[in-house]
C-alpha cells in the first residue's frame, strides 16, 4: 500500500514552480501544491559556499508516485540537480489522508484543504 508523502522541491523563480505544480496536478502526481515564495537558500555548490532567492514548493502526494515526480520535476526545471526530497507523513487527520490519496488515484480533489 503507497504511503502519503510530503515532498519538498525548489525551484529558481516563482514562474517555474507554478509551472511545476500546474503539471503535477494535470498529471495528477499530487493532491495539493503549496508554493512559499522568496526563500533566501544558503548551500554549497561546487566546492563554494553559494546563496540564492529560491521558491519552495510543498507538494502532498503517494510515495508510489515519486518516481514519475522526480521524471517530471527533471523535465521542467531549471537547475542542473534540483531539490526534490519525500518525507513520509507519520501521521495526521485521517479525513485529510484520505483526500490526499483520493485526490491522486481517482482525481477527486477540489482545492487544497
């Protein structure tokens, strides 16, 4: 049985990562997509210590359906090795669990709740 997840992606501007959310939707990859915008991200990149505006995307979806994420993500974005990481979600109200896989596997979602 696919567990609900949460996965984090970044993304360069606030374009891209709608651009994003707008196809995993259509796909019908994730139930719900944040996006938190003006994300200040400190890391290092290529042996030097780097900084840059980012948008954060918090997308809800199955961890069965993370591989066709990550395919996805891939395709449309712009950085050379994007952040794309799944935390698998312990627990929570179960009514909401229930939308997220409903809303992936039947495409029954409305809007994000």
């Amino acid at each position: 049985m696919s567990k609900e997840v949460v996965i984090f992606i970044t993304a360069s501007t606030d374009e891209e990562a709608k651009k994003i959310a707008q196809r995993l939707l259509d796909r019908k990859k994730a139930a719900c997509v944040n996006i938190v915008p003006g994300m200040d991200s400190y890391f290092w990149w290529q042996g030097k210590k780097e900084s840059a505006r980012e948008t954060l995307l918090i997308v809800k979806s199955l961890s069965s359906l993370l591989d066709d994420i990550i395919r996805l993500v891939k395709e449309l974005h712009s950085y050379e090795l994007p952040e794309i990481i799944a935390i698998p979600i312990a627990g929570g109200s179960q009514d909401y669990l229930d939308w997220i896989r409903e809303a992936v596997q039947e495409g029954k979602g409305e809007a994000c709740k």
